[in-house]
C-alpha cells in the first residue's frame, strides 16, 4: 500500500524562506515599477521621474538584501529544531531563483543593459542561467549529503552574488547624482555580473558558516570587531553592505593561502560538523 502522506512542512523556516520569496518578488515589481515611470516620463518631467524611479530601485534593493538576511535564518532555524527537509530544501532553491536570480539581473538589465538591444539581455542570461544551474547543482551534492560538503560551498553561492550586485548598485546610486541615477559606474556592472556567473561555478571553495550557532563563542577582541561592523553597517548602510559582500567573494581567492588554525578560527569550523546544508 503506497504511502499517502505528503513531505513534512515545517512552520518556521519554511516562514523564513516564504519571506525570501515574498522580497524577491517585490524587488522584481518595484524595478518593473521604476522602469514604466521612466518609459512614460515627459521631457519636463524628466527630472521628478527619474528621482522616482530611484526610489523605486532603492527600495528593490533593500527587498534583496532582506531576502539575503531570509535565506540565512531559515537554513539556521532549521538546523536548531532539527527540521531540516527535502521539501525544505527545494522550496529554498526555488524561492533563490527568484530573489538571487531574477531581481538582481533585471535591475541590472534595466540600469545599464537595456541600452544594448541585443548584448543585455544575453547578459542577463548567463547570470540567471548560471544561478539556476549552480541551484540545481547543490541539490544533487545535498541529497550525498557529504561531510565535506556541510563545512564549505564550491562555487560563490547565489545569495552572496546577488548581495554583491545589489549592495554595489546602492553604492553606485549613493555617489551619483544624490540616488537618482547611476553615472559612469553603471558600466562596472554587466562585467561584474558576468564574473560573478563565473564564480557560481568556479572551484573555489567558500565557508558556510554553519557552525555558527546560538552556542558560539568568541574571544572578547572577536566579539568588538563584530560589534563594530554591525555599528559601521547601521551607521555607513549606504557602503558597508558592499564592503562585506566583496570581502566574502575575496576570501575564497586568499583562502587557500591561509592556514589551517586561521580558516578555523574565521569560519568558527567543527571538526564533527554533521549539520544538514543550507541553501547555495
């Protein structure tokens, strides 16, 4: 007789991870939403539109960055109820694809790449097909379920991608023309996006930080350090985001020069770390 219960849904980080999905999708509206202000602006009314359809990136951004900050706590709630699923883990993917892949290469096409008909939109592929593809991969290394896999990504996972994207962009939008629009830098982003396409499958190696949990320790210089940059985050919001997100992707390049009681001490590693993986 076929088993007719269905896969287990567990409240809280499937709440987290619903709450990822909700900010990506607003993100994708809010850019949709800018975008349609600046199509249907007058030319005297260039100035007010544009100031508007800023406010609209703005705030796109900041959905992705929230959903960044959703897709951590739902592998972390899990993990600590120990209601780690595989319904869980699909439902992630699916909700990443949305937030870490559609939103940050839609804002992207609309900032700058729309302006090359047939080179953009290509572009704006490639990163969506590559963070699909880099999805789909660590569904298959997560169902091995490997040790080694629990400790460390291969690859730049997706929601660092997407948090580089977006944090640089509110960076870009900080420095030009007072958050209105994007000068010169705007072209930093279709190469950036291309590498970061790269990078999602690339062998470099990056912590998961997964050991860290609600029992983690810190020596008290540990403990100001981390005090300070969330003090500078809330203080410099406009930089700060973007000076973690690329600290995180240059460390997969400095990692295997460090040795192995620093990558222990940075990564708060656990020799028996058997924890279930978390998204990409």
């Amino acid at each position: 007789m076929s088993d007719s219960t269905g896969p287990k849904i567990y409240l809280l980080p499937n709440l987290m991870t619903a709450g990822n999905l909700f900010c990506g999708f607003a993100a994708t509206l809010k850019i949709l939403e800018g975008a349609l202000i600046q199509a249907s602006a007058t030319p005297g009314l260039m100035e007010a539109a544009e100031a508007a359809a800023a406010e609209k990136f703005h705030i796109a951004i900041w959905c992705i960055l929230a959903s960044c900050i959703f897709d951590a706590l739902d592998g972390r709630l899990a993990r600590l109820g120990g209601h780690e699923s595989p319904f869980g883990r699909e439902f992630d993917s699916l909700a990443d694809i949305v937030s870490f892949g559609v939103a940050p290469a839609l804002m992207v096409y609309r900032i700058v790449l729309h302006e090359f008909p047939n080179a953009g939109w290509i572009i704006a592929s490639v990163y969506l097909i590559c963070g699909a593809l880099r999805l789909a991969r660590f569904n298959c290394l997560a169902a091995d379920n490997s040790a080694a896999a629990n400790k460390e990504f291969r690859g730049f996972p997706i929601p660092a991608a997407a948090g580089v994207i977006a944090s640089i962009t509110l960076f870009l939008l900080w420095i030009d023309e007072k958050g209105r629009e994007i000068g010169q830098g705007k072209w930093v982003l279709p190469p950036l996006m291309l590498f970061l396409a790269w990078m999602m499958f690339s062998g470099f190696k990056y912590p998961s930080f997964k050991a860290i949990n609600w029992r983690t320790t810190r020596s008290p210089l540990g403990f100001i350090i981390i005090v300070v940059i969330g003090i500078m985050t809330y203080l410099y919001y406009q930089w700060m985001p973007a000076v973690i997100f690329i600290a995180y992707l240059l460390y997969g390049f400095l990692r295997p020069f460090l040795s192995r009681k620093m990558k222990q001490e940075i990564e708060d590693e656990v020799e028996d770390d058997d924890d279930p993986l978390e998204s990409p």
